[in-house]
C-alpha cells in the first residue's frame, strides 16, 4: 500500500528493498543453521557463500533480462535499468550461475540446492509482502471480502482508472511460500526439498496466475502467460528431480 517508509528529512526507503533486505538476513541464519544440522562437508564456509551472492547477482541481472523479454520492450541500458523484475528469470538465472559456480568450487551441487532451497523460499516470500506494500504484481478486481484497495496514484489505480477493490494475489503468495517453508524445513528430507519445491511453487504460480491484473508479457504463446509456461518446465524438471531421487535411493 505504501511504496517508501519515511525515515524523515526527506530519506525513503522503498519497502519492497526493505522487504527483501529482512528476507534475506533471516535467509542467512537459516542457511547457516542447516550447514550446522545437516554437518554439510563444504570446503570452506566461504565457498558456498560466494556461490550464492555471485549466482544472487546474476539472479537480479535474469530476472531484469526476462522482464525485457516478457514486455518486448526495445533492449537498452536505460530501459533495462528500470525495468522491474521478473521471478523466474531470476530464478533460471541463479539456478545456472549457481550451478556453475558449486561446480567450479567442486561444491556437492544436490547438497548445495536443497541447503539454499529454504531460503530462497523465505527471501521470495517477505519480497511477496514487498510488492504488496509497492503495488506491483497487483491481481484482478474482485467484490469478495478479501479485496483491497489501493489509494490514489498507486499503480493498481493508475492501470484502473479508479480506486476499486483486487485480490491481494501478492500477500496469497506470501502466505504459501511461508507454509512451503515450514513444510520444507519441518516435513521433508533434505534430500527432496528441491524437487517439491519445483513441483510445489510451479502449480501454485500456474494457478494464482490467473487472479494477475498487470501486464503478464508474451513467451512462446500467447494462450498462457510467460509464467505459466515456465511453471510447466519447472514442474517436470521437479518430476524429474523426484524419480531420479528415488531411483538413486532404491538402487
């Protein structure tokens, strides 16, 4: 609902930056508690985390990249410096980079994904709450009680015309990304967290889709939205995952 906190004399801090500077330190400690649970034999403490910052910045490079795309939008530096962002890109990226980078370091890559899973899971969830606060990835117009409203100026009202009430698809997926960790972390081996997250958020985006007001972007089809799409990719990658898993344990 409010892009900025005021920290007086004239300082705003965008609340979707604080939002995922809050995701990220709690991503930390839990990264940081499970290399201790799971007595994860990393080289050095140092590696994995060079890892996860390098493949986080290339994270923000895939997902400003695909928001590009989505919105065929012409490709310069000043229109790729404010584009928004686009979570899967992000996340096709940081899956490569940090691929790529465990590989380099000689880091179990298995290991290295199903230690990061939950806190990517956090950090998107309170990044969730971000674009709520901000207005962006706002959902359709709705008379159910859950709807709300967004003042004046936001971009919700701008794309309307007019106050009216949405779905606040954005705090939906808060909420499922919060039950996803804790389910993560309380009910899954550490064996398959990857491959349910795949197959868990995937359906989820696929559905909650369908409630998007803003702008979704063209890829490939333009019967599905780009994230649809890339949810079908992500959810047999997560199949995948699974049955090689399995068939690993069964041998």
């Amino acid at each position: 609902m409010h892009q900025y906190l005021d920290l007086g004399n004239g300082i705003l801090l965008p609340m979707y930056n604080l939002m995922i500077g809050i995701g990220a330190i709690f991503g930390f400690l839990i990264i940081e508690n499970e290399i201790k649970k799971f007595k994860i034999d990393f080289k050095t403490d140092k590696q994995i985390y060079y890892s996860i910052i390098i493949s986080g910045l290339c994270g923000i490079f895939g997902a400003k990249f695909f928001e590009v795309v989505y919105k065929q939008s012409s490709l310069s530096l000043e229109i790729f410096y404010s584009s928004g962002l686009t979570f899967y890109g992000g996340l096709i990226f940081g899956i490569i980079s940090y691929f790529l980078m465990n590989k380099l370091f000689k880091t179990n890559n298995n290991d290295a994904f199903n230690l990061v899973v939950p806190s990517l899971i956090l950090i998107h969830a309170f990044g969730r709450i971000g674009c709520f606060f901000a207005g962006c990835c706002y959902g359709k117009q709705t008379n159910s009680i859950l709807g709300v409203c967004y003042p004046k100026g936001s971009i919700p009202a701008k794309h309307f015309d007019d106050l009216t009430f949405l779905f606040p698809v954005q705090l939906y997926e808060a909420f499922f990304l919060f039950i996803l960790f804790f389910i993560l972390i309380k009910f899954i081996s550490f064996e398959m967290r990857t491959a349910v997250y795949f197959i868990a958020y995937s359906t989820f985006r696929f559905s909650i889709e369908f409630l998007r007001a803003d702008f979704r972007g063209q890829f490939l089809t333009n019967y599905i939205s780009p994230s649809q799409t890339i949810s079908i990719f992500i959810f047999m990658l997560g199949i995948l995952l699974m049955f090689n898993i399995r068939y690993k344990v069964k041998v």
